[in-house]
C-alpha cells in the first residue's frame, strides 16, 4: 500500500503548475519593480537638469528647489563657471537610493538696459 503511494503520480501536474506560476509571479514582480525604478531614475535625471538649468540662467537657488519633490535631497554647487545638481531619493518598490546628477555651465547675464 505505502509503495503504491509513493509511485503514484497523480497531483503531480497540478503540484509543477502551481510552482511554475509562483515563479513566473516572482518574474513578473521584479520586472515590474526594474520598470518602476528605471522610471523613477530618469524623472531624477531630470529634475536634477532642470534646476542645474535655473540656477545657470540665473535663478535663485531656493526658487529652482520648487521642482524637488519632498523626499529629495539636493546637492547644489556653483563652482568655476559650472552649476553641479546632484539629487538622491529612496526608490519607492526597492530598497535602493537613486542619485540624479547634472552639470551645466553657468550663463552669462547681458543688461540691454546699459548698452547703447
């Protein structure tokens, strides 16, 4: 009776099905979780150009902050002719802190109002 147990293969089907779909789940999951940090990622990049942007034009420091969102931190440095922006934020799906970094030579400021 034991042995007829043991070589019986009945459920085995539904035993592989069910961990085929747990592991194709785990795939799907971390796939997702890539995607939203790779998005995550670019939105970084780019909010650390447009206030390197800013501040290069001319703009003050704690008005270009207005595109950060609450949970960034920001690195601001004017140094040589160059604004630096580097900007750090915790992932949201995994445990990583994500850095956004931007260098952009400073602008030369004209006043048409004292040439001729």
């Amino acid at each position: 009776m034991l042995r007829r147990l043991l070589n019986d293969d009945a459920g085995m089907v539904t035993v592989e099905t069910a961990y085929g779909l747990a592991a194709l789940l785990v795939i799907f999951v971390t796939c997702v979780g890539g995607l939203a940090v790779g998005i995550q990622q670019i939105h970084l990049s780019d909010t650390a150009h447009t206030v390197a942007r800013e501040i290069a034009r001319g703009t003050e420091s704690s008005s270009a902050r207005r595109h950060l969102q609450p949970d960034m931190e920001a690195a601001i440095t004017t140094q040589n002719g160059m604004v630096r922006v580097r900007i750090q934020q915790r992932a949201r799906v995994l445990p990583l802190t994500l850095i956004g970094q931007s260098e952009i030579p400073q602008e030369k400021i004209v006043d048409n109002a004292s040439t001729p």
